[in-house]
C-alpha cells in the first residue's frame, strides 16, 4: 500500500511538472511558441497542441472563431484549462463585422457578400429548424447587429422597407430595426434599416458560426471555459431529439465547468449540456407518422447503447456566468446534463424577440436532470418558462433560486415520475408552478404566482434505477404523489367578507367557508389521482389550503405586500413579516418524511445516496430542528422585512 501511495504521489508530481501554459494574444501569431513573450494568434491553434494538465491563457481583445478542442483532460485534477486573463476582457464572438453598405432609400441599406465569405457554413441560407420548434417566417439562424443590439428578421423585403413595430416583441422600439436576406448560388445579400444610423459609421456585425465554443467530436471530457465574454453566434435550435449546439456546447462528454462567462446574443441558446447527432436528428420532423414521444424514448434507449451513464456523460458544473439576450435558452441539455450542478447564474432577458416560438424555450431547459442540482440561480425576465424540467426528472434538486417576472411558470415539470425536491426558492412570477408530472417534494418556498396541477394518461415516459440512467420502467402520468411542506403561498386576494382563521390539528378558529380564488395554492390537488402529503402551509391574501391539510395557517385577507427591488446588481424583497406561521408546529424536513416516489419507487436522498435533511434556508443560516419557519427564511423577525436577495 505504502509503495502504491508513493506510485500516486509521483505520477501527480511529474504530470504536473510537465504541465505547460500557453498564451494567446490579438497581436500574436500562430507560428509562434505559444509563451507569454511568443504567444499564439488565435484560441484555436492553443486548442491543438494542449495536452492534458495544460492552461491556455488568453489575454484581452476580441476573438472571432469557433474553438474546436482536440483533446479533453483525464480526471478532475488533469484538465485543460481556457481563461481569460486576470482582469482582462476577452472576447470570443461568432461574428464577422460587415461593411461596404450602400443606402437604397431613407433608413435602408444594402450589401452583397460572396458567398465564400461563410466558408462552409451560410447562416443565411439556414434556417432555424428542427423537432417542436415554430419558426413563424423567413428566420435564419443568422442575426446582424447594430453596436452590439441584433436587428429582427424579416420575411419580405416590404417589411424592412415600411418597418413597424413587432408586435409579439417585448422590445417595440427596438423591432423596427429590420433586415431581410436572399441567398443565390453565388452570393447573399442583405437588406437592412438600420433607420437614421449609418451602418458605415459604426460597428454592425453578422454572426456566421454555428458556436464559438464546441468540439466536433464527443467524447473529450474535463475540460475548463473560465472568464471569457461569449456572444453574437448562429446557433441552431436545440431539441431534445438533436445535436444541440449552443455558443459553449459541451457535446457527448464528461466533467466540464464553465464559469464566470458573460454569455449572450445567442440565435437560439447559450450553453448546451447535450446529446450527440448519432442517437438522432430531428428524428420526429423526419418521420411525423410517428408521435414525438415514441421517437424520444427510442432517441433515450440509443443513447444508452451510445453510452450515456454516469461513467461517460455529465457531471458538468456551470456557475458564476451571466447569460442573457438568447432566443431559445440561456442553458439547456438533453441527456448531457445528468449528475451536472448548475449553480448562482444570472440568466435574464431569455426569448424577448419572440421571431420564433416551440416546446423549448426557457432559462434552463432540461431533459433527464438526473440527480441535477440547479441551486441559488437568478432567473427573471423570462418571455417562456424559467426554468422547464422535461422527461426523467429524477434525484433533481431545485434549492435555493430566485425567479420572478417570467412569462409562463417559474418551475415547469413535465411528464415525470420523480422523486425531484423543490426547496428554499423564492418564486414571485404570476405563474408559480406547473407540474404534469407526479412524485415532487415542494418545500419551504415563498410562491405568490398560481400553482396548477394536472395528468398526462396518453404519454408513457420513462423512469429509472435510482442514481443512474439505466431504465427500470415506463409509465404515464396519473397526477399527485407530491408533497407540500412548510411553505408559504400568496394570492391575489379576495372580495369575500369573513375572518382570518388557523387550524391546527383537529381544532379550528374563526373559519370561514368563503370559496377563495384558485391562486398560489394547492386547491388542485383536490382531485388528484395519487395520494398526496400537505401540511404546514401559510397561506395569505386569498390563497387557499389542500382540502385535507390538517395543520396550516390562512390569513386570507392579509396581504404581505411582496415587492422585490433591483438596485444597481443587487435586488432586495420587501414584505410584511407578521408572524402568523409562528402558530404553527412544524417538523424539519428528512427524507424519512418524504418517503419514497410512487412509481419510481424511489426516496428523496443526496446523489450518493445518503438520507437528506432540509436543515438551512435560502441564504444558508441553520434551520431549527425541532421547529423549522416555513417559507425560505429561518431568521426573520415581525414587521417590515427588507432582505437581500442577490
């Protein structure tokens, strides 16, 4: 034993010894040696001769290519390193500047670019395409921009010339800045107006790549992106049943991180945690005689035969980025994703042209986030879902997120047999939760937007052996099994005279029969098929308790007053903190409590399979064990609360 530690010990010191950093520079050149004084032109070149262990420094300047690493590392301490240099901005663009424009009329201008300017790839003549997705016109998967702000697509040349207002667009004002392509055998043009700007006198640019960031082949794992600004790629629409190529794209691989990016302007995503081409391609748009879910669980049982376990595929963390300004997701993965952490994002401002539509668009989309955990994100300004957790959701972890001012659900399980937790989120949207799924644990969350419910007979989905991708069964989803401990719901309010009440075991105070409007609560699982756990609840200003909860607080006619204030990058919740789920007795929250999935039969427990114990709050303060707060805060106080978020 003595012998092989000594074995260990000296591999790790001559690997490191061996370890090179190579430097890259906007005023180096590819024949050089690679080192700080001789350093390399271009990402690319560092990318072909790193070799396990190795760092590749870039320093500041703007980089137009898209990195295609030769190599992964071997384990977590023999990676390979890209980053930004310490305090330098580096940037990786999918875009090339386009000049030489000739005014047509008042606002419009023209261009022609031979075709040979793409290379292989001509982002105009492609369009974005693929499984569930509704391109509503002539949308390509290229964009121009105008100083940094991408103009909206136009399907007739009419439209760029008469410009009005998009309508389906959060950003009016910014839609009437149009452009329209055509694409012959030998070159495209393109037809912008870029209104009273001219495009000669400033910096317009036409994403070309397909990402900036993405190994052709699988299979290169351990790999660092660290400190770059990543932006203005012709990304391709991401379905589950595809190759899914974002602007940083981790392909069919292991044990990635990527952190501390600015990632935006993406055509359709930011980061892809996903599958490879092999297992299928847009299968069902291929071969609609066939309904989707079929082709999605044949796609499921080739990627196990292609690999896909916690051996070869996932474990990848993404933190610390900001992704914004992406059409379909700021982050999505379909397999990829499994055994990942993706923790503290800043995802906003996802799905705002809203020039296409389809079944993929959220802040984090994921499908099969097996024993995933998505922990203290900020995600908002969501024109779709902020995050839409689809298929084999199973050991997943949803703890301590903010979420507000999304457009459709802040948290969306579909088609799922659990078991998943949902604990210590602030979810402020007008739509709360959405689960057409069963065998969810929601815990200690602050919901003030509408919780529904409901089943899917039709779909058989699959679930699996506890910590692993191996299937055990397939099954539809029936609704219920879920749980709803110690949380605090918040409605809209009422116009129904009577008295706040408390019912605390079998006994009751002051009730009031009054029917409450169905907001931020769980009315609706009254008709539930599966047997469902709720208890411990506040419920205010009009939120309405589960038929047969037996401990829980309302005080229908209270109105906390919830307000949320982004100043500067910190944002504050302001509320009336009164004290009601004082009254309470409640219990701390252990997977004992929980106890096991109906389906999958499996418990609400840690990735490695230990017990688990919801014993600290959104900000990480110590829970009580005897007699935990509901909601995500442990230590709060009566009165007038303004916390600090984020």
């Amino acid at each position: 034993m003595k012998q092989l530690l000594i074995l260990i010990f000296l591999g790790s010191f001559i690997s490191g010894a061996f370890s090179k950093e190579y430097h890259v520079a906007v005023n180096g050149s590819d024949v050089n040696e690679g080192s700080l004084a001789k350093p390399f032109r271009t990402i690319s070149k560092a990318a072909q001769v790193a070799q396990p262990g190795d760092i590749i420094t870039v320093h500041g300047g703007t980089y137009r290519e898209c990195v295609n690493p030769v190599r992964g590392g071997l384990s977590d301490v023999e990676r390979i390193v890209y980053q930004a240099a310490n305090g330098e901005k580096v940037e990786i663009k999918g875009s090339e500047i386009i000049s030489g424009w000739k005014k047509e009329k008042s606002g419009v201008w023209k261009v022609v670019i031979p075709n040979t300017f793409f290379g292989s790839y001509n982002s105009c003549a492609d369009l974005v395409f693929g499984d569930w997705c509704d391109n509503y016109g002539k949308n390509h998967t290229a964009d121009i921009f105008l100083n940094g702000k991408s103009l909206y697509e136009m399907d007739k040349i009419e439209k760029v010339i008469d410009a009005v207002p998009y309508e389906k667009s959060n950003d009016k004002a910014g839609s009437v800045y149009t452009w329209y392509c055509e694409t012959d055998a030998n070159s495209t043009t393109i037809w912008a107006n870029f209104q009273a700007t001219n495009p000669n006198k400033e910096l317009v640019e036409l994403s070309i790549r397909r990402s900036c960031f993405y190994p052709e082949k699988p299979g290169l794992n351990y790999i660092t992106i660290s400190g770059f600004n990543v932006s203005q790629a012709a990304t391709q629409w991401g379905a589950p049943t595809a190759e899914q190529i974002g602007m940083i794209s981790t392909h069919w691989n292991k044990g990635w991180i990527i952190e501390n990016c600015e990632i935006h302007d993406s055509k359709c995503s930011g980061i892809t945690l996903g599958k490879e081409r092999g297992t299928g391609q847009n299968v069902w748009t291929a071969d609609p005689s066939i309904d989707g879910s079929i082709h999605y669980i044949e796609v499921v049982f080739r990627a196990l035969h292609n690999g896909w376990n916690k051996e070869n595929i996932g474990s990848h963390i993404v933190r610390n980025n900001e992704i914004y300004n992406c059409e379909q997701t700021g982050i999505c993965g379909s397999m990829g994703a499994a055994f990942s952490l993706i923790e503290n994002n800043h995802i906003h401002h996802i799905h705002q042209k809203k020039q296409f539509s389809g079944a993929e668009l959220a802040g984090i989309k994921i499908h099969a986030a097996i024993d995933t955990r998505i922990v203290k994100n900020r995600i908002h300004d969501v024109g779709a879902f902020g995050c839409w957790f689809d298929w084999m959701t199973q050991g997943t972890r949803i703890s301590r997120n903010l979420l507000y001012n999304n457009e459709w659900q802040d948290l969306f399980f579909e088609v799922s047999h659990g078991p998943f937790l949902v604990d210590n989120n602030i979810l402020l949207s007008t739509q709360g939760i959405a689960t057409q799924s069963e065998g969810g644990a929601f815990v200690h969350n602050l919901i003030t937007g509408k919780v529904t419910v409901w089943a899917d007979p039709n779909r058989f989905t699959p679930y699996h052996l506890p910590h692993s991708t191996e299937v055990a069964g397939l099954s539809t989803v029936l609704a219920g099994d879920d749980r709803f401990y110690n949380n605090i719901f918040i409605g809209v309010g009422t116009n129904v005279h009577g008295e706040d009440s408390i019912k605390y075991g079998l006994m009751s105070y002051n009730s009031t029969s009054a029917k409450l409007p169905l907001w931020g609560d769980v009315k609706n699982y009254n008709k539930a098929i599966w047997p469902v756990k709720i208890n411990n609840n506040v419920y205010y200003n009009g939120a309405q308790p589960y038929d047969n909860e037996s401990k829980y607080v309302t005080r229908p006619y209270l109105n906390p007053n919830i307000k949320l204030v982004e100043k500067d990058t910190k944002v504050y919740l302001q509320f009336n903190a009164d004290g009601s789920s004082s009254a309470l007795s409640t219990q701390i929250i252990t997977t004992e409590l929980l106890g096991k999935s109906k389906v999958a039969g499996a418990a609400y427990e840690n990735p490695d399979g230990t017990p688990m114990k919801i014993d600290i709050d959104y900000f990480g303060n110590k829970r009580s064990e005897y007699n935990p707060l509901p909601g995500p805060f442990e230590n709060r106080e009566k009165g007038i609360l303004n916390l600090k978020v984020w």
